[in-house]
C-alpha cells in the first residue's frame, strides 16, 4: 500500500437537503492515506454532511465518491442511539464490530484510558453523564483502529488532561484521519492540511499545511481577491461611464460605446467569488428580568439558596451541606470532574426538583442545555423564540436572530434540521428574548465557531442577574467574572 495512495476522492460533487438546502456544489477534493485534515467552515456549512458523504449514509445528487476496495471507515457520532442506552460498556463496545472480539477487553481499556474515562464494563451506558457518553462516542470510534478515522468535535466534553491524550493519540496515529473542530491548538497540534467548506459558494478548497499556517494563508487570498475585485469594479464603472458618454453622441461613437459595454462585461465575469469570511456572531447582551428599572421590585436580595447538593462519588451519590446565597449581578462557577453530577445538579435546579436549592419565587430561568433538549425539534426557529418572548413583537425576533447569523433562510426551518451549532446560536437568542433573573449555563461553548466565544464571553460577563456556569474550557472562563466556586469534586472540609 503506497504511502500517497488516495483513498477518498469527490468529484464534481453536488449534494442538497431538499430544494431549499443546497450544501455542495460540483466539489472536488482528495485525501491521501495517513494524511490527518481539519475540516473547516461555519456553524451550518455542511461539514458533518460530507462526513456522512464518505461513509455512504448520504449519496451524491451528481458526481462521483471514490473510495479504494475494502477501506474501513469509523465515525465518533454525536449521540448515542436511544436504543444502545440498556447495553453495558461491553455489549456497547462490542456491538463496534461485525464479528467477535476474543481481546475486546483490554481494547476497551486502552481506549478508555485515551479518553481519560474510569468504567466497569458491566456498567449500563444510560447511568453515563451526558459528558461521560460524548467519550464513549469518541471510544467507539478509535477502537475499531480503522483505515479512515472521522471525528466530529471530538474536544467537546474532553477536559484538559482528556484533550492532551486525545491529541497524543492522533498525533501518534499512522492511519488517515479527518476533524471536524473548533479548537485552534488542539487541530494545530495534528493537522497536516485543511478542507474549507464555503458556506457561500458551496465548494471546497483544499490546503496543505499545519492550520494556523492555513487560516494565515486564507486570510491573505482573501484580502488579495478584495483587492482584485476592488480594482476590476473601478475599471468596469470608468467602461460603463465611457459607454454611456459615447451613446449620445451618435454615429460612429456608438460602435466606440458598445465596444467599451462589452468590455465591461468580459471584467464583470473576470470578479472572483470571494470567500466571505467566516463570521462572528454580533456583540449581545442577556438583559435580566432586573434589567429594567422599577422591573421585578418583589425580588429583592436572593435569587437562589443552595443548602445541599449531591456528587457521585465511588458511583454512589454522596449529600453535602454547601451555603450558598446568589443574588443579582453574582455569578456562580460549578466545577468537577465528569461523572460526579454537575449537568444533574443543574437540571434539578431549573426544574425545581433539586431539594438542597430554592429559587426565589417569580424569577424566571434561562437554562442553556448542553443537548439542546430544552428545544422543541419540531418547533420552526420562529416559533421557537416567539415562544420566550413576554411583547411577541416580530421586528424585535427577527432582529435578535440577525445577530446570531439567523437570517430569513433559517427563520422557517425546524429547529430539528439545524446543525449542533445553529442550535447553540438559537439557544442563545432564545436566552436574550426571555430576559432571565437567573441563567443556568451548561458548557455552551460546545458545537460553537470558536470565532463566536470571545462574544458570548463578554456576554455571560456582563450579565447582571444571577448565574450558575458550567464549562470545561478554561480559556473561556478566564473571560467572565466568577464571584463563587463551587467544586461538586472537593473533599469537605
């Protein structure tokens, strides 16, 4: 097998979901074996698509895949199937295969041990955190040591030390691999070249390069396309003035007008697409239910009380007393490992259920859920953040949507149909339109360009109510104010 042997090829590829939903169009690229590549483009661009392109669960409208005989392909998907939750570690990894694994027991420790994952293989995958789950995902994909590895955000849910072994791992894996991520130095770390999907001219340009090498030399094309552009639109409009100064002399001066009409149409073809940049999202603010002056004058002083909370210590949940008092304007970190029952803390707390917490009576709860499970799938996005508003007042929805890049073309779409991070960027239009007095966060910079933290940082810092976060991305939370810490890991005192 030749080192440069190409294994995956799209040519001429086109591919839409639905009329309305163009993703590819006439794309071409190659991928040699060993190769290790970032795919790139914005929130909703498709990238997950051509995932799904390469390993045949979707199939061209036009053009050609070629992959080489018997390539074995493995993708870490982004949930586990409903009907995979009563299986334990075992049958979960076992079920990987086609056929028995006599070894497939210490392969499943090895691989855990990459995603710096403690489980007995007799535990039930459903008693698994939604975080613990997103590492078995990753798990199941690099166990099966396939020909072509396709990771989909595989940092999302990984903390520090769980990334550092994850990049280890690629950068000691001699087979192909490909990475959808939003993680500048974890892909830097890897990346041998980079595939652009353009969100805007639905193609796919290929790079060759570590990625920040890349993004420099992305950045420098489109400046210098700009600036070509700039130049041709100057040129076509002195024609076009020209032609239009001849045109009533009459005459021969028409033949000289329509000469110069033609010339600027041969410059009008010459315009190159320029590839937009990716955007950020617009800098926003969450206003609170205590926002508005004279709003809410019944709350006064406390937002929540925690007397008690529960961790999973040894897979036994463990009660401890904790004081804690938020009021406005005091934002509350919640750390601790994966598996001891942050994400459980939280949902109690929103839902009202958690017998250690109490919320003031009257105060609204904006709660950002990690799974997106406090979005209706079958809501359109409009209905979705009408439902949140106290005035429905159309021109203020659509206006808040803009500023998260959701333009008239997704205003109608269910929000089932969204990729992971358009689902983000609606959870976060949806918090702003709600106006909350207390914010419950859990890891929302997961499925997010990471273009768009920076902003949603300045946000969550700026916010002046009350505020529980989650998050396992340090750099982030360096970024916003914490008042308090509360570690579900710490021993008591």
């Amino acid at each position: 097998m030749s080192k440069n042997e190409v294994i995956v090829r799209f040519e001429d590829v086109s591919f839409e979901h639905g009329p309305n939903k163009p993703i590819l169009k006439e794309v071409g690229f190659s991928v040699r074996r060993g190769m290790k590549i970032t795919l790139m483009g914005q929130n909703g661009a498709g990238k997950s698509t051509i995932f799904g392109l390469i390993t045949g669960e979707y199939k061209p409208e036009e053009g050609d895949i070629h992959t080489t005989p018997k390539l074995t392909v493995a993708t870490a998907r982004q949930v586990i199937p409903r009907s995979q939750m009563d299986l334990t570690v075992r049958r979960f990894f076992e079920s990987c295969f086609s056929e028995k694994i006599y070894d497939i027991d210490p392969r499943i420790d090895e691989v855990l041990e990459v995603v710096n994952l403690k489980a007995a293989h007799d535990k039930i995958i459903k008693t698994f955190s939604g975080g613990q789950q997103a590492r078995l995902l990753l798990a199941s994909a690099l166990i099966q040591n396939p020909d072509l590895l396709l990771l989909d955000e595989p940092t999302n849910n990984l903390d520090k030390e769980g990334i550092a072994r994850l990049t280890q791992f690629l950068v000691d894996y001699n087979k192909t691999c490909i990475v959808i991520s939003h993680d500048a130095e974890f892909l830097n770390a890897f990346t041998h070249g980079v595939l652009y999907l353009d969100v805007f001219t639905r193609k796919v340009e290929q790079y060759a390069g570590n990625y920040f090498d890349v993004v420099k030399e992305i950045s420098a094309r489109i400046e210098k396309e700009n600036r070509k552009n700039a130049q041709l639109a100057k040129e076509i409009q002195e024609n076009k003035d020209k032609a239009n100064f001849f045109a009533h002399k009459g005459g021969q001066m028409r033949l000289v007008a329509k000469k110069m009409r033609d010339k600027a149409e041969e410059l009008e073809e010459e315009i190159v697409d320029v590839r937009k940049e990716d955007k950020a999202i617009r800098p926003f603010v969450i206003p609170s239910q205590f926002a508005s002056p004279g709003s809410d004058p019944e709350i006064i002083g406390e937002v929540l009380n925690i007397s008690s909370c529960v961790a999973v210590k040894n897979h036994k949940p463990v009660t401890r007393k904790v004081g804690i008092s938020l009021k406005r304007n005091q934002h509350l970190f919640l750390a601790g490992p994966n598996g001891i029952g942050k994400s459980t803390l939280l949902e109690s707390i929103a839902n009202g259920t958690a017998k250690g917490a109490k919320i003031t009576p009257g105060v609204r709860v904006g709660y950002y859920r990690q799974d997106f499970s406090t979005l209706d799938f079958e809501d359109t996005v409009r209905e979705s953040l009408m439902a949140v508003m106290e005035k429905k007042v159309e021109e203020t929805l659509r206006a808040t949507a803009a500023g998260f890049l959701i333009g008239p073309e997704l205003i109608n779409v269910k929000i089932g149909k969204l990729s992971e991070g358009q689902k983000g960027l609606v959870a976060f239009a949806r918090l702003v339109l709600q106006k909350p007095g207390l914010l419950i966060l859990d890891e929302p910079t997961n499925h997010m360009n990471f273009r768009h933290l920076p902003v949603i940082a300045a946000a969550l810092d700026k916010y002046d109510g009350a505020m529980i976060l989650v998050s396992h991305v340090k750099e982030f939370v360096n970024q916003i104010r914490v008042d308090e810490v509360l570690d579900l890991g710490k021993k008591e005192d």
